[in-house]
C-alpha cells in the first residue's frame, strides 16, 4: 500500500510556474514508478509526465513537453513536477500515481494522491 498525498497547488498567471510535490505518507516510493495526470470536470484523466523507480528517461503527454519538467528524490521518497510557461489550458486537478508496473495510462495505476488544484489565469 502507499499513501499519497499532493501539495503546490495554485492560482497563477498566464506565463508562470508552479511546482507541484507528491509524498509518500506513512509509505515510500521505493521500486514503484510515479505519474502525473490531469482531470478537469467533464473529460477523462490526462497523462502529464512518468517517470521509473530507476529513474532515466521520463515521458511525457504532447500537451506539456517543453515545458514541465517530472523529478524524483528516492530519498525523501517525494516526486515533483516543475511547471513552466503555464497557460490556463493547464487549469485542472493533478494527480500523482503510483504503481510497480510502468504505464503513461491511468488505469495501470492503483494508487492515487487526492489530487491539487492548480489554475492559471488568463
């Protein structure tokens, strides 16, 4: 089991950053793979960025390359994403995830943080 739990959440302007923390509570991150996913009201959840337990290359959804940037710290068994350039497409509720199977799909995922609003005004 792992407990997630999200936080950097926000209002900012057109053109700001944003960086997003997701920790392990009462659990840790080691051998499991993180994602980042996006949801607003009315459309399915949206693959953002994932990246392996062992780290190497992260993926990323087409929406966001260029511009977010997903890190990990194995030892405080914490993920981020770095969000730069942002625009208010990206308003929506993020996500981490959790999982020992690497996947940039949401339903491979079994666990999920409670989510944290971020909203980019135009």
């Amino acid at each position: 089991q792992v407990q997630l739990e999200e936080s950097g959440g926000g209002l900012v302007q057109t053109g700001g950053s944003l960086k997003l923390s997701c920790k392990a509570v009462g659990s840790t991150l080691k051998n499991y793979h993180t994602g980042w996913f996006r949801q607003v009201p009315g459309k399915e959840r949206e693959f953002v960025a994932a990246l392996m337990w062992s780290g190497g290359q992260p993926r990323y959804g087409d929406s966001v390359k260029g511009r977010f940037t997903i890190s990990r710290d194995n030892t405080e068994d914490t993920v981020y994403l770095q969000m730069d350039s942002l625009t208010p497409e990206d308003t929506a509720v993020y996500y981490c995830a959790a999982d020992k199977t690497w996947a940039v799909s949401a339903r491979y995922y079994d666990y999920w943080g409670q989510g944290t609003q971020v909203t980019v005004s135009s």
